[in-house]
C-alpha cells in the first residue's frame, strides 16, 4: 500500500508538470502558528523563538531559522512536492521582497491561533493581522506584474491555514475563567465563528484554494501528557484527544457550509491528527523508535527558549523520534505529514 502511494504522488506530481520544472501553482501563501513559521517570529519582541541553536541543527548550513524543528517544517516539504525550487520566505524577514514574493510568503507566527486574544497572550501576529499583511502582500505582488496577472496568482496559489492548537494548549486549558465560561464544545463553537470570518475575508481577497489542517490528537503531545496526563503517566491524554476530534468535526461541517455558499473555493480540510497518531501510537511500523518524549532537553516539556543548546539529554539522531521539542513534530516526522497532505490536497492543484 505505501508503494502504491508513493508510486501515485509520483505519478501525479510529473503528470502535472514539475519533470518541466514548473511548479503546479504559481504560489503558496502560508498563514498559522508555530507549525508552520518559518522565521517571523525572529522579528518580534515574544519569547515564542526558534532561532537558537539546537533548532535547525538538520537543516541547511545546520543554521536556527526561527522555524520550530530541528530542520524542514512540513510546508518545506509542500514547497518541494509541489516543485517549486526555494522556500515561502517569512514575510517580515529581509527577504521577503521583489520577484522572491511572486511564488508566495509565510505569513504565520508562533503561538497564534484563530482567537486574536491567543496571540495577544505571548506577542504573536493575530491571525487577523496576517490577513492585513496578506493584503499588503497583494499590493507589493500588483506593483510587480500589474493587477490582472496578480488576481491570477492569487486565484491559482495554494493558501495554507494551520492554526488552533494555541487557542486550546496556550490558552483555553490553562486558564481558569475560560473553562469557566465556555465548555469545549461551546469553545470550538467560538473558534468556528473566528474560522468562518477569516475564510470569507481570504476569499474576499480572491484567494480560491485554501486548504486547512485539523488539530493534531493534541493529548499525545509530550508537553501536553507532562502537563494534563497526571504524574507518571505516559500515555495520550484522552479528553485532549477527545476535543480535538469534535473541534475537527465542527471543522469539517463548517468548510463543507462554506463551500456551499462562496462560488468557485476550493476548500480542503487536511488532515493531520491519523497520520500523527498512527505515528504515535506505531512508532516503528512507521519509521520512527521513539514517539513518547521529544528529542530536545528531557523530552517531556521543552519548547521554545526551554529548548535550547544547554537542555540536557537532547537526542543526537532526531530521525528516530516523532517528536523534535514538547509540542512540535521533528522533520522526519513533518515530512510523512507533508506527503499525506500532498495526496488530501489533489484537488487544490487540479
């Protein structure tokens, strides 16, 4: 079965037009949280940073970028199964600027989330704010090539969401008066209406292939067992898990309505909590030897500045483990993700 999808992707990437060296959009526009980042966060004052070493100790020049792994995120992966030859550049960094913006840019940001008061928590961009900088994306790309081939750009390129984990890990677990307030299924109801909004807006601006990823089993997370799976255990938490199944049903639902009633999107909820639980839950049937504790530090909790060139016990081969730091997957580990998201995402591309 594995060889028949990879025979597939094969199949469908050289049919498509890469072997030309055409890549099969003209973009890919990035928007989200730590997953996804690939270096904005470098750029502002939030102790929410990757650019320290051992972060990005496996990726080109063995150089911290800002993104959370310890080398390719999986939207790496995505660039290149979608044949273009260089990486979406964060769009707050230097290089984010002349012809380097006409194949896209990474808008996301580390700790953001769909609630704007997630991000405010830790000095992330709102996903609010990623949408006002997409929309001034539009205008540089527009002084470049003119209005008419920009719209085509923007109508072709693949825009990416992957968001959400924050609003429940960073901030509606952890604090008291929300979970006062709102139950999770209420608190889902809430993301889903920040959801709905952003997915019009982004339309608005002429986006018509955008594809989402639904939360990870959020319970299997190292940081999240150490911090909600109760003294010495060592296994997923299962009302995490719980909560993000019925957040990505809500998910699901929500897409397909939307779907419904905005001509011409093309909408693809992407999944990534089956492929990341089964590569918990069969570490070794799926390549990996260790999928309970993170490679960084003690592999239980680190994250962030907690994850850095002093946390002691960090592993020396990050391929064996599903997990890079207590929330963020290694690159080993992004790169089965980002080939299950090439097939869900077919019909983005066609």
């Amino acid at each position: 079965m594995k060889m028949f999808t990879i025979l597939l992707m094969s199949f469908l990437v050289i049919a498509a037009g890469v072997g030309t060296g055409q890549p099969l959009v003209p973009a890919l526009i990035i928007m989200g949280d730590s997953v996804v980042d690939a270096g904005n966060n470098n750029r502002l004052t939030t102790l929410v940073k990757a650019n320290f070493p051992p972060y990005g100790r496996d990726f080109f020049d063995h150089n911290a970028t800002g993104r959370f792994t310890n080398g390719k995120i999986a939207t790496d992966f995505t660039a290149e199964n979608l044949g273009f030859t260089s990486y979406t550049v964060p769009y707050l960094s230097q290089d984010a600027n002349g012809t380097n913006l006409l194949t896209g840019a990474n808008f996301a940001s580390g700790a953001s989330g769909f609630l704007d008061a997630t991000a405010l928590l830790y000095n992330a961009i709102t996903l609010n704010q990623q949408l006002k900088n997409y929309k001034e994306y539009q205008t540089k790309v527009m002084n470049i090539v003119g209005r008419e081939r920009a719209n085509e750009i923007f109508s072709r390129a693949i825009h990416l969401l992957s968001t959400g984990s924050s609003d429940f890990l960073q901030s509606y677990y952890i604090n008291p008066i929300l979970n006062r307030i709102f139950t999770p299924d209420r608190y889902s109801d809430r993301l889903m209406k920040s959801y709905t909004t952003f997915i019009q807006n982004l339309y608005g601006l002429g986006a018509r292939r955008i594809g989402v990823t639904t939360l990870p089993p959020l319970g299997c997370l190292p940081a999240a067992i150490t911090m909600f799976g109760g003294a010495g255990n060592n296994t997923c938490v299962e009302r995490l898990n719980r909560d993000a199944v019925s957040f990505n049903t809500k998910l699901n639902n929500t897409s397909m309505s939307l779907t419904n009633v905005l001509p011409g999107l093309k909408l693809v909820v992407l999944d990534i909590y089956n492929p990341l639980l089964s590569m918990v839950l069969n570490p070794v049937e799926n390549g990996f030897f260790e999928s309970r504790r993170a490679c960084c530090g003690t592999g239980t909790m680190e994250t962030s500045f907690l994850c850095n060139a002093r946390s002691v016990g960090t592993c020396s081969n990050a391929t064996n483990y599903v997990f890079w730091d207590g929330f963020h997957p290694s690159e080993a580990a992004n790169r089965v993700i980002a080939n299950n998201l090439l097939l869900q995402g077919i019909p983005l591309i066609s």
